[in-house]
C-alpha cells in the first residue's frame, strides 16, 4: 500500500468538510420544519373550517325541525291573563325575532312533562341563540335555558308564508285581529341567515298543515 494514501485516508474529514456537511444538515432541517409548521397550519385550518360547517348545519338543521313541527298550541303569558301565539314573531324585535311552540321534543329519560316544546331565537351581539323553557306555561321566574347556536351572525330574519300565500314580515299577520289568529300557523317559514364569513343562507321550510 502507498504509504501517502494511508496517510491521507487516516488523517479523516477535514474542516472544511464537516462545516459543509454540518451545512446540509441545516438547511435539511429549516427545510423539513417549514414543512411540518405548514402542516400544522393547513391541518389547524381544516379543522376549523370542519368545525365551522359543522356548526351552521348543525343550527340549519335545528330551526328547520322547530318550524317543521310547529304546533298551534297558544301559550299564557307569564304574568297571566292573556294567550301568547302559537307563533309570535317580528324582525323589528331588537331582542327576540321569534317564539313558537312546536311539538316532538325528544325525552330519552323518559320524564312526566309535554312533548311540546316553548323556544326561541334571537340575536345576542353577532350570535345567534335559541331558548327554551321547560314548561308551556311559564311563570315570570322560571328562565330559559339559552344555547348558542352559532356565531359571526351579521343578520338574521323571518318571513311566514300566510294562507294566501304572501309573505308577511311578522305573525300574526299585520291587520290579522281575529279571534283565532293565535292558533293560526303560516304554511312556509323562510330563514335568512347572514354570516361573516359565509355570506347570506336562505332556506325555505313548510309546515305541514
């Protein structure tokens, strides 16, 4: 064997060696964490997006079963004497847009009370929340328990298909002062929806008559 080329083969990497291969190994490194850090944040954006789908369907879903089921059951007031609507509502309301009865309430524990239910919607700042009170008949200390349904509301409206088939604004229907306008139910309810991030929802639900 050449005794140079052992020479030169024991004396291993030299300087300038290591500080490029040291070199590689970073940039590697900034490279394979920019990578993952855009991975996080893709994976944190799905999952946002998910969970807001999620929500606004979830809420959609929800307002449709309470307009689908409506019932024309009036409800007494808290301070009793008169009869509140089946269905009151007015999107001139700076707090509650509608209150309704509807029927179907889900009693998995099977305790004694009516599957009818008293809710209502109403805007809270930009969110939207439903309330519900576990009796029909209320009493003006028993309180709703409230849910938020969603958020980054801009607006939200009500308009009530009548027997003539007009929308009205507001039920009972403006000029409607029969006697049984309280029992009285639309046929149609559209749900307009306005939300910061989506735009404008618009659907239509019937009430089955």
């Amino acid at each position: 064997m050449n005794p140079r080329s052992f020479t030169r083969r024991a004396h291993g990497f030299t300087l300038l060696e290591i500080l490029v291969a040291v070199l590689i190994f970073a940039v590697i490194g900034v490279l394979a964490m920019t990578g993952y850090n855009d991975l996080l944040k893709n994976s944190s954006s799905v999952d946002k997006s998910a969970t807001r789908v999620h929500a606004v369907q979830t809420a959609m879903t929800r307002m449709s079963r309470d307009f689908s089921s409506l019932e024309p059951r009036p409800v007494r007031e808290p301070l009793g004497g008169e009869m509140d609507g089946a269905l009151r509502a007015d999107n001139r309301s700076q707090d509650q847009v509608v209150e309704l009865t509807h029927s179907s309430w889900s009693n998995p524990a099977g305790i004694a009370r009516s599957t009818l239910q008293r809710v209502a919607y109403r805007l809270d700042d930009d969110k939207l929340r439903r309330d519900y009170w576990v009796v029909l008949d209320r009493t003006p200390n028993e309180e709703p328990v409230s849910v938020v349904m969603l958020d980054k509301v801009k607006s939200f409206k009500l308009r009530y298909l009548d027997l003539n088939h007009n929308w009205q604004e507001q039920w009972p229907a403006a000029g409607n002062s029969s006697p049984d306008a309280k029992w009285v139910l639309p046929i149609g309810v559209e749900i307009t929806l306005e939300l910061e991030d989506w735009g404008k929802l618009v659907r239509i639900i019937e009430v089955p008559g």
